[in-house]
C-alpha cells in the first residue's frame, strides 16, 4: 500500500477555509467507538484501520515541520459490545490509549457497568476524562460525578495553550441503569459561561468544548453562548457524522466504530481573535493497510471468542435493517421480527421494544445469521419481562417512544401486534394520534400483558408509564427480570425450535417408517435408559435427520402454540437440499468441533480455515456488490418479501423473513 493511497482513501472536505500554509494547530477528533473488527460494508472501520492512519497524521514526515496533534473523544467506549459484555469495558484501554487520546468527554455508555468501573478503566487511560455539568453532592459541592475533571488545559509542541472542557446533556442520565442518587445536572450553556473564562485567564488561546449530546442540544449550545466563547463544539452520542457553523461556532460530530475521524487545520485569523478551521472527514476503508501491532492485538482480544461466534445459527431470506437511522425513527423489520419473537415467546398481548435496544446499526444481508451478530446486534445484559399495565400506560409508553423526534433517541418505539399513528408536528406527549392492539382501539382502564425489556420497566429511556410496582410504579409485574431471558437468548432459541420443527417437515413419508424403528429399538431395549438429569434424550434411526436433541434444548419448539403462530407468520424459504440438512446450527454444548464449523456453499468448499472461509466469503461479497453497482441495482434498499410469497413457502423452515407491515405510521 502506497503512501499516496493512505492520503486518498476515503477523504472528503467537510470545511474548507481557504487558508494556506502550515496551520497554527492540528487536531482529531472520533467518537462513540465499539467495535474493534471491521464490518462487511463500506467505511469498514476496524481499529487496525483507523490506527494506521491515526499514525500517518500524527508521525508522517510530511507533518515534520507542523504542531504535533492534539486528539480529542467525545465518548462511549466502554459498552456496549460483544467484548464487553466480557471485559467489562477493559478491552478498549489500550485502543484508546494507542490512538494518542489527549482529553475525553464521559459518555452515557462509558457508565454502564457502574461508577466503581468508569473510575477502574478511567485510572488506566493515559488521559483526563472531563464532564462538567453533571454534579454529585455526595463527594462535594461542586464536584463533578466519578470526580471527573471539569476543564484541561493542554498545550501544543507549538506553545499554543488550548482551553478543554467536557459537557453532557441532561437526557443521557435517564438511560443509564446505576447511577448515583440526587445528582445535579447544570445547563451546558450556562456551564460553559461559568467555566470558560477561567480558562481564558490562564492564558487559553482557542476553546475546545468535547461534548457527548444530541445534536440539536449541541446547537442550541452554540446558539446560547456568546459568539467567540468557544471556537470549535466536537460532539458525540449520534453515530453519524455532521458539521454546521452556528453563531460563528462550528459544530462536528465525527461519525462512529472507527468509520471514520476528523482531521482539522486551524490558523489564527489575521484581525487576532478567533480561528480559521479546515475540515477534512476520512471515512476508514478498506483502502487503508491494517496497523499489524493493532491486528495482533484484536487477535489477541477476539481469539477465544471467534470460534463460538462464527457458530451459523440461522438464516435470514430478506435483509434486516438494523441502521441507526431506521430504527430510530421508523417501523423496521428487525424490530417487527424481535418484538413478535418477544410477545409469542410469553404469549403477551403485545410487545414493545426501545430501539436503542438494536445496535447493530448495520443492514443483514439474507444469508447466514452467526451467533456473532446476534450477540453484537443485542448486547445489554436486561432480559425480556412481562407486565400488566392499563391501556392508558401503554399510550403513555408509546407517547414517549416518539417524544423526542426528529433527534435519533434510543427510545423510539419498535412493537408488536400495536398499530399507531404519531405526528411530529404535534407537541411531545400529543403526538400518538391513535393506537390498537390486536386491531381493537386502546381502552385507558382496560388491562394488557406487555412484553418488553427490564430497562424499560425500570423507568429508563422515560417509560416511567412501564415502571413496576416494586420500583415505585404501577405496572404489576409477571415475569420479572430474574426469570426472565435476555434476547439474545431468546433468539438463539427460535432459530433453534425452527431446526427442530423443520427436519420435522423434511421426515414427512418416512415419518411412519422412523417410529416403527423407534419402536422397535424400545422392544429390543437397544437404548440407553435416560439420563439421570431427566433431560430426555432419544437416539434416533441415521436417515431421520435428527442428531441427538435434548428436550431443554427445543425452546421455542416446547411451546408449540406459540411457535407456530410466530413462525407462521415470520418464516419462508424453500428447504435446503438433503446434503444440508445435518448442518448444526445452535447447541448449548461447545464440546463438539462440528458446532464451530460453518455450512459449506459454493464459496467456502474449498476454505481451509474459518479465517480462510471468511475470506473467500468477503470476495465474494466484494464481487457482487460491484455487479450490483454496475447494473444499477441499490443494495441499500431494503426490499421486503411479499406476504403471498411467504404463505406459498413451506410452514416450517430454518429462514426468516419479516416484513414491514404498517405497524408505526407517521402522518406529516
């Protein structure tokens, strides 16, 4: 790879200040980062990516004679992810750290395994970690929470001092599960007029506010605070990327997962006050060579992972849309697959999912669906539960989902057997125009069973509606969270009942001749007596189709009713020829080498290695995306299956495809 293509690859100029020359300043900002392997689509990311040309700006004799860089983070590291919901948040230290991080805002998700573990992994960073505006009583007046730092000042190999402070916003609290009790939150605006000064009286040429908050939030930060106050706002908590120049402040968000940075020049401008900025946005592709000590150390952190998470565990015939994007602001059909999933499995009247539940933020092509992406796609650590609440609740929990739109929050609702309209037109807490369950309007006294996550019935996210009774709410509780599942669990389970119940189906006219075997074996006590754990296992004829099947392992498939109501619904693709059928999908036993490989098609048949697999499989990929391109087809439209198709394929199958079918409409 050539020094050129580094320069190239994936640059676009967000702001251009026409100033020439070696710049006075050089910056880099990134935020919300969390995953470290690369994804399948365009920009990849990938920390070894983003490293490599995190150390081209920082170290290229090009750069010799300019200011060394300053790199500023805007938040969310820590969780969630598949690493941390093992490490804990530990893992991404030594990324942060080797990027050369100088300051750092908190982010709500740095705070999700609690303070004591913010106040662990912060010790191991080789750098401060501000928030201002938040405020803990309990350690001192005017002490921020986690005793974070308040402002830094840091101070370039060109002898400019540069004036830091962090700031958060006041939503972000609500969604965090363990906070400290009767913390004090101060306006950002109010915070920054407070606090700035100081730093310009110890000598701050230029202003830095790293902030973690909406962006509507961050402009109307820059909107408040008096022109020239702070120079530059880097934000963060929105996982795309923007610029915008509001009241003579810029505003930049600098995308998210290691797709992308900003590289930013800033000269001092000729009257004397204030700073020219360009602004360069480098979307990380595959362009861009893998920094080989940060390959080693992704190996070393996904190692003992990968092979369980390269475990096929279903497939999918219609892509899923699990962007940011969608999920947040409109009906998807991911979330329709999981809201069902979540309502059959408990037989609830209906279900409702917060969609910053969904963190893929990617579209899954059809094909095969591995535990990896199931367990990135649903991270958090809070299982399903089911309460019963009153009509009016359930109303009130919708007029919270969409309260706070166009911003992309969490919170935005994704549902089952619900239909509702909203407007954003209307004021927040009358946006939901009308809304039924089971097609029957909403009755404010009548009582439903509800499906969703424990963070909700905790009252997060604003669902105060859904908060239980032993919370201080009134929502009576059914299944609670500590019998409840996690989705991801559920979902491992379906896929699995689909296995099941789809060699079932594939036995059909042998199925007499299976059971006279079966039979007979029993009259010849041919098997084993059952285990002593009672877990029944039968030894089945080699020509069923079945391997050993565990009456715990079925899942979905134990509860008959409900599983066919679902997949009925959900399910369709035509049966894999007879060479598949034996093909493991999910088992809760890793003891068998079988569970780690992938099926075979026609690209991976000759792969040495999953590594190898994976390759070809990407090549693959590489080659149709192209074709696609060139004949002009948009592989970023979602294209559903038509609902006659669906019912035209066989009943039971090992695919999904759920369909967009018009449970959330927004009238403009």
């Amino acid at each position: 790879m050539s020094l050129e293509a580094i320069e190239s690859a994936g640059v676009s100029t967000t702001f251009n200040s026409n100033r020439q020359g070696a710049p006075d300043l050089r910056l880099l900002h990134y935020n919300d980062v969390y995953h470290v392997e690369s994804s399948s689509s365009e920009p990849c990311g990938g920390a070894p990516r983003f490293q490599t040309l995190v150390n081209y700006y920082r170290s290229d004799p090009k750069f010799a004679e300019q200011p060394s860089l300053l790199t500023f983070f805007s938040g969310d590291a820590f969780n969630p992810s598949l690493e941390s919901t093992i490490t804990k948040g530990q893992h991404m230290v030594p990324f942060l750290n080797n990027v050369g991080t100088d300051a750092a805002c908190v982010g709500n998700h740095d705070l999700d395994f609690g303070i004591a573990q913010f106040r662990h992994l912060r010790g191991q960073c080789k750098f401060p970690w501000l928030l201002a505006n938040v405020l803990d009583p309990a350690l001192g007046e005017g002490v921020p929470m986690a005793n974070c730092q308040k402002t830094c000042m840091l101070v370039s190999s060109s002898g400019i001092k540069v004036g830091v402070i962090g700031l958060g916003e006041r939503e972000w609290l609500a969604t965090i599960n363990y906070l400290p009790p009767n913390l004090i939150y101060k306006s950002a605006s109010e915070t920054a007029k407070e606090l700035v000064p100081g730093l310009r009286e110890q000598g701050a040429e230029i202003i830095i506010a790293i902030t973690h908050q909406r962006e509507p939030n961050d402009n109307k930060l820059a909107e408040k605070i008096p022109p020239g106050l702070i120079d530059i706002i880097l934000g963060g908590h929105d996982h795309y990327y923007s610029h915008s120049l509001i009241n003579s402040t810029h505003v930049l968000r600098s995308g998210t997962d290691f797709k992308q940075l900003s590289y930013i020049e800033a000269w001092r401008k000729a009257s004397g006050s204030g700073w020219d900025f360009t602004i360069t946005r480098r979307d990380i592709t595959r362009e861009l060579p893998k920094h080989p000590e940060t390959v080693k150390l992704v190996d070393k952190l996904t190692s003992a992972l990968k092979g369980k998470l390269q475990k096929p565990i279903g497939y999918t015939v219609t892509p899923l849309d699990g962007r940011f994007t969608t999920v947040r602001t409109q009906e998807s059909n991911l979330g329709n697959f999981v809201c069902d999933l979540m309502r059959c499995y408990h037989d609830a009247d209906c279900a409702i999912m917060a969609s910053g539940t969904i963190r893929g933020d990617q579209i899954y092509p059809p094909g095969i669906l591995r535990l990896k992406d199931i367990l990135n796609c649903f991270p958090f650590e809070d299982p399903v539960v089911v309460l019963r609440i009153t009509g009016k609740a359930l109303r009130l929990a919708l007029e919270n989902g969409v309260s706070e739109l166009p911003a992309l929050e969490g919170r935005f609702p994704q549902v089952s057997n619900i239909k509702f309209a909203f407007s954003t037109a209307k004021a927040p807490g009358s946006r939901v125009q009308w809304a039924k369950v089971n097609d029957a309007d909403i009755e404010d006294g009548k009582l439903y069973t509800v499906s969703t996550r424990g963070y909700m019935a905790r009252g997060k996210d604003g669902f105060t509606s859904l908060l239980v009774k032993s919370e201080g709410g009134e929502a009576e509780e059914i299944v609670s969270e500590e019998d409840g599942l996690l989705i991801s669990t559920i979902l491992r389970q379906y896929f699995l009942s689909t296995k099941i119940l789809g060699k079932w189906n594939r036995l059909s006219r042998s199925l007499n001749r299976h059971w006279v075997n079966v039979h007979e074996k029993l009259k010849s006590e041919e098997l084993s007596p059952p285990p002593s754990n009672n877990n029944s296992v039968v030894d089945l004829p080699p020509d069923s189709g079945f391997r050993y099947v565990s009456q715990q392992r079925i899942g979905l498939a134990t509860n008959p009713v409900a599983a066919a109501a679902f997949m009925n619904q959900q399910s369709g693709t035509a049966s894999p020829r007879r060479s598949d059928v034996d093909t493991p999908l999910d088992s809760e036993s890793d003891s068998h080498s079988e569970f780690l490989c992938r099926p075979r098609n026609y690209v991976t048949t000759g792969a040495v290695s999953q590594d190898d697999a994976d390759h070809k499989e990407s090549l693959a990929r590489n080659v149709l995306r192209r074709w696609r391109k060139k004949i002009g087809v948009d592989a970023r439209r979602v294209k559903t299956v038509e609902q006659g198709a669906i019912e035209r394929l066989p009943r039971w199958t090992r695919a999904i495809a759920p369909v967009i079918d018009g449970r959330i409409i927004c009238i403009e």
